[in-house]
C-alpha cells in the first residue's frame, strides 16, 4: 500500500508542478472564490452566517482552517488536498480487498490513482476532495460493521456519512438503504432489539456533524434549512423548459451569470414577497415540479439525456473549462485512465455484482447517487464521488471476464454487454463539444485583467468573441479594459457593442454613465444610470452612479434621493451606505453621516461573503468593494467629519484607523498630516506628508501643507522649497506666494 500511495503522491505533484505557474493558480473563479472568501471569514473567527447556509459548509471551514494554520495561500490548500487525494487511493485498496481480494485491489488501486479527472479536481479549491475519502469510509466501516457490528463501527459510519451530507447533501437519500441493508444482513443472526441499536448508533452518528449545522440554520432564519438551501434553484436549473441538463443556467436574464439576488428577486416578484432561505428553496422545487407537471414528456426526454450525459466519456466543465485549463499539464493530457475506460467495464462490473451477489451495497449507492445527481443536473465534477467505486467495477468487470474465458458462452454474453456499454459511454448522442467554449478563454481573460496584462486579457477575449460573437459579456470587459486604460472612446464603443449583443445589460448601461461622467457629461451620466436601474432595480451600481452624476450637476440632495431608493430595493447596499454618509458630510449633515459610518462599521466587521460572485469585472465604482479598503475610506470619513466639526483629537484617531485598514489610503496619510499638525504635532505630520507625496507628487495642496509643517519644525529651506512646488504646480495659488514670502524674509534674518 506504501508503493501504491507514493505512487498516486508522485502523480498528484507533478501535476502541482506543473500547473503552479498556470495564470489561474492564485485567482479562483465562481465556486472556488466563493470557497476561498468564505474560508477567509472562517479564518478571521467569523463562524456564522446571518443567514441559513445556502452551500454545505464542511469545505470552506475545512478551507478556513487551513488558512488560520497556514495564512492565506493557494498552495498549502492543493497540497493537503492531493495528500488526502492519495490516502483515499489507499482507501480504495482497503475496501476493494475487503470485496474481492489482493489482486483486484491493487489493480483498482493503480487505475483510480492515474484518473486524471480526479487529480484535476484535487488541485482546485472545491469541495469534492473530501467527499472521496468520506464516502470510501463510509463503506470500509459499514463492511466492517457486518464482520463485526460494533458500536464503534456503526458510530462511524454514521459519522463519516453526516460528514459527507455537510459536504454534499444528496448522500442523505442513501440512509434508508443501508438501514433496509441492515435489517436484512442481520435478519437471522441478531435480534430484532438489537437491529435497532445498530440503527440508532448509526444514525446518531449520522446526525452529530448535521446537527449544528441545523442549529445554525435554525438560529439564522426559520422554517428550518437543515443544511444548505441551494437544492431548491439547483432542482429548478436541471428542471425548465430551457434547461439543456448540464448548464448552471437560470432561464431569463440572469442566464450563467445569476446570483443568490437574481433567484431571490424573481421569486419575489411572483410571490410578492421575500422568501426567506427554506421557502425559497421549497420555490424553486416546486417551479420545478409544475415543469413535469405540464411537460412530462420533454422533461422526461431531458432526464434521459442528463442520465445519458452523466455516463458519457465527455468530461463536462462547470466552473472553468476542463479541456482548456488541461493544456497546462503534459501529465494530464498522457494518463491514460478517464470515463472512457472505467465507465463501461464499471457498469459492467455492477450487473457482476447483482448477478453474483457481490458487493450489492456498493452498487446500490453508485446508482441511487447516480440518480440524486440526475434528478438536478449534470457535469463531471458531480459524478466524482462514484469514480472510486467504478474504478473498483471496472477493474472487477475485467477479472470476471478473465474468469469467464473457458466459458464460451458466458464470456461472449459479457463481451456484448461490454461492447454495449462501450458504445453509450462513449457515443457522443447529444454532440458535446470537448474544445474549448467562450467562457473558458474569458474566464482567462478576466485573470489577465486582474493581473494588469492587459494585451493578454485582450487576447483572451477576443478569441471569446471568435468562437460566439454574440457572447455575453465579452465586450463589456474590453470596454473595461480600455477605461483601465483611460481609453474613454473605446471603452464606449466596447460598452455599447455589448448592449448590441444585451439591450438590457445593467453592467454596460451602469458603465456607459462612468464613461460620461469622466467625460464631463453630467446630464448624460445621470441618463445611462437611470436606465441601468430601469433594467435591474436591484442593481446597487446603478443607484451609485446616479448619486455620483448628481453630485457632478451639483445636486447632493437628489444624490440622497436616489441612495435612500437603492437602499430600499437592493439586498447589499455597503457601497450605496458608504456614498449615502458622503453626500451627507458634503451638505454638513454630521450626525446623521456618522450613525450611517458607525453602523456601516459594524456591519463590515459582521460581513459574510454571500452566493454573489461574479465572473467578470466591472468598472463603474469609485473603489473595490474591499472590504479594508471600504473600512479604511469609512474610518476617513469619520476623521473629515470630526475635522470639518474642528473635534481634531477624534480625527487624528479615524485616520489613523483609515490608516491602519488600509496603508495605502494617501488621501488618509495627508488628512492625518493635516490633523497632526493643526494639534501642534508637525514633526509627526511630516512623515504622513511625505507618505502621501510619494503617491501624490503633482499635489499642490500637499506641498502647501507640508510646507506649513516643515517651517513650523524650523526646516525653513525646506518649506521654501515646497511652497516653491506649491506655486510651480498651480502659480494662481495665492495662500502659497504668502506663505513663500514670510519664509524667504525669515531665511533672511537668519542670516
């Protein structure tokens, strides 16, 4: 087994080796920066969620973990994961031997080692690296349950499958089966009382890891979600007229792209009301339920095209394309072991088992599993937790028909069923594409925008583009883009080439109003804003830039018209809060803008990431909605607030937290150089000047203040020099040619 598990190791490693390099390495998109948030929080000691959990929390929490121990870095995660990813291998030879013997094991063991699609999914921040070694544990301990069915057996069978059901849910549905096993395998040897001892062991160990789970969930919102709320909208993806089975798409608007607030808004608007987590979950099966209700046949024919697909040797993308990203590893693309191989011979391998009566539980739980995930919809990350037990199948299958060799008869009935099986697993009936589709090269795209390789982000999407002109979003990151690089015409042309593909995108329509705005065009930014929140209400982004377009006409009152309507109608408002307190300190309204700043802080310090992940940037904020930095500007603002009341000591401490936030706050830096000053402090403000000369060396105010400082220190030639800069930057600057004159007649006297 130690040669089996360094063998798998070396494999895993490789592949870490060569995909560390790879531009996505340390830019997790969709799922896995949801993970990646979340476990951050977790790390920070944020535990719980002001709401019910809408994914299954044992991974971002094992993730959070990882970060505390480790710091955040996405190296130490897919380190431990390809560990766990081996030890499951060593599972794997464990159980099968427990089955059908040494050789079998071993070779099982060699095959799921080298399966590349596996290996792929160890080195991503997803949660389906646990469910392998859980439900390998599951089996190993209920197998030795019925050698020996100790309390202790029992317990941790039921363990690790609450462990896996705080993963992934759907293995709840397997609880009944092995209870129904149970009672059978135990029928004649053990009384019916002590039958239902192991039950209840079993299920108390079930329910251990669930229950705080639920208890979270219950304290968070009622009725009571016991888990995770998201099967309710998966059901529905996997469930409508326009579902294709396998596509993470909500019909509409929204499309791919939706968001917790997109479904949560639709069902409000057919309701007429907000539905809390569990009702609207229990909205989007039941939307799902009336699609078979009126369309059973097309929902049938689609539930047998999901069962055809999840079978199918086509590896099925979901959060970034498989094919694509396996360029980058010359070992994934030469392993030879995939679903081609193991799909049939393991389904081979279960009618075996039926047959001879051989591990029937395990084949229980390839199909029922198999159905839990067909019920929703399709792809290859879903299918993973059956992978080892097709692999033990096929390696199994291959034996048997060894076996089977002297037996003519038996061994052409196996080879037909084996050709058969070959031919649906590997026929491709609905005529998937394995090359690379749009959102592939755009995802990449978006990491080289994030990066600043601008030329290479370009690239990407227009081979986005090349492949679907039509696509969605494309020309909005391009208009993006050229506004990073202050290219306002492009950028426009860009924002309206996307409306020409989506008259009703919010982002291009919002981003259009940023592009006016920076071109002096007021009236036109108010314009583009409206329309942006005509076609989304609930887009924060455009009740921003109609604040801020308001603000240009001169117009802060209308600005706090507009943010009190966005307050009203979008679920996350930081931003729209944060602007709200500005436009209140701009018209001297401090105390109302430092109760919203206050209660802004505090709800930053409870924040929580939500479902809300966008795979795409867009550019019409004045800032990231980081949340240091949206802290650090709260904390500025509180300091010009207390300034502008001359409380001084309470706005030297606000910067100084700005500061602390975020250090790179230059606006922050200066302010305190100002307070730090004014409080007769100015060898202290020098540094804070200087700090935020270095970011801003064509300020003229700046230079005047830190000329004001140095003189006051005694450095008179230095002040000369910077009240100097001062004029030569802006030379109508009246209060700098006064100040240079007293310094140049006190430099005289010294003299």
């Amino acid at each position: 087994m130690t040669v089996i598990f360094l063998f798998a190791l070396l494999l895993r490693l490789i592949y870490l080796l060569q995909i560390y390099q790879n531009p996505t390495f340390n830019y997790p998109t969709l799922d896995a920066a949801y993970h990646d948030e979340w476990a951050q929080a977790v790390a920070q000691g944020k535990l719980a969620q002001p709401q019910a959990f809408f994914r299954a929390p044992l991974y971002p929490y094992f993730l959070g973990l990882i970060y505390f121990i480790f710091g955040h870095n996405y190296l130490v995660p897919r380190i431990l994961q390809h560990l766990i990813g081996s030890l499951a291998v060593v599972l794997l030879v464990v159980l099968t031997n427990r089955l059908f013997g040494k050789k079998t094991a071993l070779t099982a063991g060699l095959v799921f080692a080298a399966y590349a699609t596996v290996i792929y999914y160890e080195g991503e921040l997803l949660l389906d690296s646990l469910l392998i070694p859980l439900d390998l544990l599951i089996f190993i301990f209920l197998y030795n349950a019925k050698d020996n069915p100790s309390f202790a057996n029992w317990g941790l069978a039921g363990l690790c499958l609450g462990l896996s059901a705080v993963t992934r849910p759907n293995i709840l549905l397997f609880v009944p089966v092995v209870l129904i096993w149970l009672a059978w395998c135990f029928r004649k040897t053990v009384s019916a009382k002590r039958r239902l001892f192991f039950a209840a062991v079993f299920i108390m160990g079930t329910v251990l890891p669930i229950l705080p789970v639920a208890g979270h969930n219950y304290r968070a919102e009622k009725p009571l979600v016991l888990i995770a709320s998201q099967g309710g909208v998966n059901f529905y993806i996997g469930n409508n007229p326009r579902s294709n089975g396998y596509s993470s798409i909500i019909p509409g608007r929204p499309g791919y792209n939706w968001k917790l607030s997109d479904v949560s808004e639709a069902a409000r608007q057919e309701t007429g009301k907000t539905l809390p987590s569990g009702r609207l979950s229990n909205f989007w099966y039941k939307k799902g339920l009336e699609f078979w209700y009126q369309n059973p046949a097309q929902a049938f024919r689609l539930t047998v095209k999901k069962a055809s697909l999840f079978f199918s040797s086509i590896e099925i993308s979901n959060d970034q394309d498989i094919y694509l990203f396996w360029k980058n590893s010359a070992l994934i693309r030469i392993l030879p072991v995939g679903f081609w191989f193991i799909g049939p011979l393991g389904l081979l391998g279960i009618i075996f088992t039926f047959a001879n009566r051989k591990a029937r539980l395990l084949s229980l739980f390839v199909i029922i599993y198999s159905l839990s995930v067909i019920a929703f919809f399709v792809n290859a990350r879903f299918r993973l937790p059956i992978l080892p037990f097709m692999a033990l199948f096929a390696v199994y299958a291959l034996f048997e028909l060894w076996k089977k060799l002297p037996e003519k008869k038996n061994l052409l009935l196996g080879a037909a069923g084996l050709v058969a099986l070959f031919i649906l697993v590997n026929g491709n009936w609905y005529h998937l594409q394995k090359t690379g589709g749009p959102q592939g090269y755009f995802r990449l795209g978006n990491v080289f925008l994030e990066k600043g390789n601008f030329s290479e982000a370009r690239r990407y999407y227009g081979q986005a583009l090349e492949i679907d002109p039509h696509f969605r979003f494309a020309h909005l990151n391009l208009g993006t883009l050229a506004l990073k690089q202050g290219d306002l015409k492009t950028a426009e042309e860009e924002y309206r080439a996307e409306l020409s593909v989506d008259p009703l995108s919010e982002r291009a329509l919002s981003n259009l109003s940023l592009v006016k705005r920076l071109a002096s065009q007021p009236r036109q930014a108010l314009f583009w804003a409206q329309k942006a929140a005509a076609a989304k209400p609930y887009f924060q982004e455009a009740y921003l830039n109609q604040a801020w377009a308001y603000g240009a006409l001169g117009k802060p009152e209308s600005s706090l018209i507009v943010l009190e309507e966005g307050l009203k109608k979008c679920s996350r408002y930081l931003l729209g809060n944060f602007l709200m307190a500005s436009f209140l300190v701009e018209t001297k309204r401090y105390r109302p803008a430092e109760e919203l700043l206050f209660h802004l802080l505090d709800s930053l310090s409870h924040y929580y990431p939500g479902f809300e992940s966008e795979p795409f940037f867009t550019a019409s904020r004045e800032f990231e909605e980081n949340l240091s930095d949206l802290k650090s500007r709260a904390y500025q603002l509180l300091g010009r607030s207390k300034g502008e009341q001359n409380d001084l000591p309470e706005a030297a401490q606000f910067f100084q937290k700005s500061l602390e936030e975020n250090p790179q706050n230059i606006d922050a830096a200066a302010n305190l150089g100002t307070a730090l000053d004014r409080l007769g402090r100015p060898e202290e403000a020098l540094f804070y000047f200087e700090k935020a000369l270095a970011a801003k060396p064509d300020n003229f105010a700046l230079y005047f203040n830190y000329g004001l400082a140095l003189a006051k220190t005694g450095k008179l030639r230095e002040a000369r020099q910077a009240f100097q800069k001062s004029l030569e930057l802006n030379p109508g600057f009246a209060p700098a040619k006064e100040k240079l004159t007293l310094v140049e007649m006190l430099i005289q006297k010294q003299q």
